[in-house]
C-alpha cells in the first residue's frame, strides 16, 4: 500500500494533477472595466482643468493591470482610448463577453466643496442626491444620435422612466452590493477617504448588463483638494489598488457567502420595515417568512453541515445566483426569532424575505395583508 502511495505521489510531481482529479478552472473570471464618458462626452465640469473622462481612463486601466498579474483573471475595456463609447454598447460588450463582474469608473461633481466617495448598485434611490447623480450619468445619452429611437423615449429627468430598469439587476443585487462594500471600505480603511456610503440609483449603464454590477464614483473633481488628489498619479495608484483588490476579495469569497449589507437594506423591497411583535394579527397561510442567510455562486446542499448547523435550510436559484433561506413559517413573530438564531449562529446581515403564494414580496405587503 505504502509503494502505490508513493507512486501515486511521484506521478503527481513529474506529470501533474489528472483531469479526474483536478478543479476546473477553465472559464477564466472576466471582468468588464468601464472608464466612464470619453470622446466627445467629458464628463462632470470643473474650473480647475480637470477631465473626468481622463481620470476614469487612467484609473480603469491601471485596475485592469492590477488584475492582469492574477491568474485565471480576463480583463476586458469598454474604451482604452479617449473615445466615445454609447451607454447601451457599455452593457453589450459585458453581456457579449458573459463576464462575472462590471465596474464602472467616475468622478462626481458638485456645486459645492462636497467631498468623498461612493459606490452605487442599481436601485430606486428614496432620496434626491442619488436621483441627481443617476440623471447626470443618464444624461449622456443625449450626446448619442438618434437616442430618442434607441431608448425609447427614455427620459433621464423623469422618476417615472426609471422604475422598470431596476427588474433586470435584481437578480445580482446581493453580489453587486458585496462588491461595493468592498470597494467603500477599501477607500475608507486603505486611503481614509471620507466614506459616503454604498447607494442606490438608476443608471442606465448598469440596468442592461447581465451580471453583478457597481458604478465608483471616485471622488469630487470639483473638490480643490480631492481634484488635485484624483489627478495624481499617486491618488489614481492608490485608488485603482483599491478597487481591483475590492474585486479580488470578491472573487474569493464569491463560492462562500454573499451578504446582503444592512447599511443599504433600507432601500431595498425586501427589508424588515417593523419588528414589533404583533400577537394579534390574522395568519395569512398563504403568506410565508424565510429568512435570506446567503447568496452566491456554489450549489451547496442544503443540509445543516453547510450552515452551521441551522436546520429546515432551502434552496433557490436565479440564473447564476443560489439564495440559501432559513426556516419557513406563517408568522412573523416567529421569523422574526428566527433571524435571531441566524445572527446568533454568526449570519451578521441576515433578513427577514416573505412570499406569497410561492412568489416573492415585499415585507410591508405580507404584513399590511394580515393586519
């Protein structure tokens, strides 16, 4: 037995690992790098000779040489020059690649000395600082010809024009949210750049491509001091750093487990709006909580060994995206201990989801329907 062992050990060493054997690492991770504007689009004015469209350039290639030095990493440009690139032809390259990630690089742009970062997701901002950042990245669409016939009639100064485009990213709102949050805390930890959140927004650049998504904006270039900093080569060194080890981070975690971050549930559909116990209420049977654990790209089986030994574990699947659930019941007085259990079991961002008839839907919907 001991000779086989060493034979089979010396047959490693001299002809590799068999097929049998080995992990497929075929499918390279592909990540699409977007440096944002270009052209003939300069991006966000300034009075201080700065050109948003140069600073994205130059920091979207510097990530992608970052990442470059990994193996199994395949990094693809939107532009590589200072070229004018149609918001809808961004999102076809990624789709056209089946990439695992798009990052889209920008600088913000204010009418005062506003300072800080920010990472955005696809989603209905609630509030009218994110809508203004949304309809100023939008409003490239009107450097495009004929741009009225190819987004039909979109409108990027209407709220209403902008709701259907989050039903797409929903799928990827987990993995997306894991990214920016990585990248955020890169900023805030790495460089102790002042941390403006992980938001929600309606880009049109991010509602059309098929994979997890996040749009950086990388500070104010009508900030003096941020504008100088943004335009040397040490501040876009350290910022490119920043978001390509944001992007290895993920990719790392990304067959362990994708959270949901609690500092942007706020805006999300699925969040617990009240946690109040409610002895009273009328059970709706046809109304059940899970509570969401995680997210991500391995199939597990849905057994308590995966899980930390939580039991009554469910499984779904949305295109390449598996959501891991805890529980199963009919009242949320009960879901809500439930999530207790998760966060004591070490599910930090655990949350409360709730479906009806089999169908996903809002926490305030399953609760008005039993009050």
């Amino acid at each position: 037995m001991q000779k086989q062992i060493k034979f089979f050990l010396v047959f490693l060493i001299f002809f590799g690992i068999p097929k049998a054997y080995a992990q497929n690492n075929s499918k390279p991770f592909i990540v699409v790098l977007d440096a944002g504007h270009g052209g003939k689009d300069p991006g966000r004015p300034t009075n201080f000779g700065y050109k948003e469209k140069d600073i994205a350039l130059s920091i979207v290639l510097k990530i992608g040489k970052n990442l470059k030095k990994h193996k199994n990493i395949k990094v693809i440009y939107t532009r590589e020059t200072d070229v004018f690139i149609e918001l809808r032809q961004r999102a076809k390259i990624a789709n056209k690649a089946d990439a695992d990630l798009f990052v889209s690089v920008h600088c913000n742009a204010h009418s005062s000395q506003a300072y800080g970062t920010e990472t955005y997701v696809l989603g209905l901002g609630r509030n009218a600082s994110n809508f203004n950042v949304a309809k100023q990245e939008n409003e490239v669409i009107f450097y495009e010809d004929d741009y009225e016939t190819n987004y039909e009639g979109f409108d990027p100064n209407s709220p209403e024009t902008l709701i259907g485009l989050t039903l797409m990213q929903e799928d990827y709102l987990d993995q997306s949210i894991l990214l920016a949050r990585n990248i955020q805390d890169n900023f805030t930890n790495r460089l102790k750049r002042k941390n403006r959140g992980v938001k929600q927004a309606v880009f049109w650049v991010l509602h059309n491509t098929y994979m997890p998504s996040v749009l950086v904006e990388t500070g104010f270039i009508t900030n003096r001091k941020e504008g100088d900093y943004l335009n040397s080569e040490v501040g876009k060194n350290n910022i490119s750093k920043s978001i390509s080890d944001a992007i290895l981070d993920y990719k790392s975690n990304l067959n362990t487990e994708v959270f949901v971050d609690e500092t942007v549930q706020t805006s999300l559909d699925t969040v617990e709006v009240d946690q109040t116990p409610r002895d009273s209420v009328t059970i709706d049977t046809s109304i059940v909580y899970k509570i969401q654990i995680a997210a991500g790209s391995n199939k597990l089986a849905p057994k308590s060994y995966n899980f930390k030994g939580l039991n009554d574990i469910s499984r779904t699947k949305s295109k390449s995206v598996y959501r891991y659930f805890y529980g199963n019941t009919t009242s949320y007085n009960t879901a809500i201990g439930m999530k207790k259990e998760a966060l004591a079991k070490g599910y930090k961002n655990a949350f409360i989801v709730a479906y009806k008839n089999g169908k996903k839907i809002a926490i305030n919907a399953a609760l008005k329907s039993t009050e």
